[in-house]
C-alpha cells in the first residue's frame, strides 16, 4: 500500500498566487496578453526590459498555472503564439484598476523615492 505524504506545513494559497501573479515580470506579461494575442517576440518587444529567457521562464510558469495557452502555428518556420485563457482573462478586470493606479501614480511614487533618498543621503 501506498502512503501519500502530506507537506508538513503547506503553502498559503493566496500568497502562492499573488506571488507568481506579482513577480517581477509575470503583471506585466498577462497586461500585455489581456490587449492581444501575441508571438514571442512581439511581447518580448512590448514588455520593456525583459530578457528573451526571462520571458521564456515566465511564459512556461503562467501556462503551467492554467492562465496562459500556448499554440504552435503550422507555418516554416514555425511560430508560437501566446494568449490568455479563461482563467487568465478572468484576471483581468483585477488587473487594470493596478496598472491604471501604477501609471496614474508614477510621478507621486517617483516624488517620494527622491525625498526618501536625499533624507537618507544627506543624514
């Protein structure tokens, strides 16, 4: 018989989510694929800063918690594109209230980070 061995202290499934959900890159792919499906290189292009195997890593995390598909296309050479699912695009409406804030706010946040540094620069 076999004995199914539980984790000892299992993982909080909020912090477990939010933290792929709000990993340095994984926002701002599912932002970019909630606009579009997009090729590999499109949305390396349109997500400023990430490094093609950054990407690749991210992608591979979202499409294993069901919130990314990834399609082969049948052409030479052959290209994949990237789109949300279900479940990715029922994140979306959470998403936007975020990024609208973070784009409204970058200059307030920008603000406080200089003050913060010339406070502790000159003490």
């Amino acid at each position: 018989m076999t004995t199914i061995r539980q984790h000892p202290n299992p993982p909080c499934a909020t912090r477990d989510i939010l933290r792929r959900i709000t990993d340095g890159w994984s926002l701002l792919v599912l932002i970019e694929l909630s606009k579009e499906k997009k090729r590999f290189n499109q949305l390396r292009d349109s997500v400023s800063g990430i490094s093609q195997r950054m990407l690749a890593v991210t992608l591979r995390h979202l499409e294993r918690d069901g919130l990314v598909s990834r399609t082969v296309l049948p052409s030479s050479p052959p290209h994949v594109e990237y789109a949300l699912t279900a479940l990715g695009q029922s994140l979306v409406p959470s998403l936007k209230p975020l990024q609208v804030w973070a784009e409204n706010r970058q200059p307030d946040i920008h603000a406080a980070r200089d003050r913060y540094d010339r406070t502790r620069l000159t003490a």
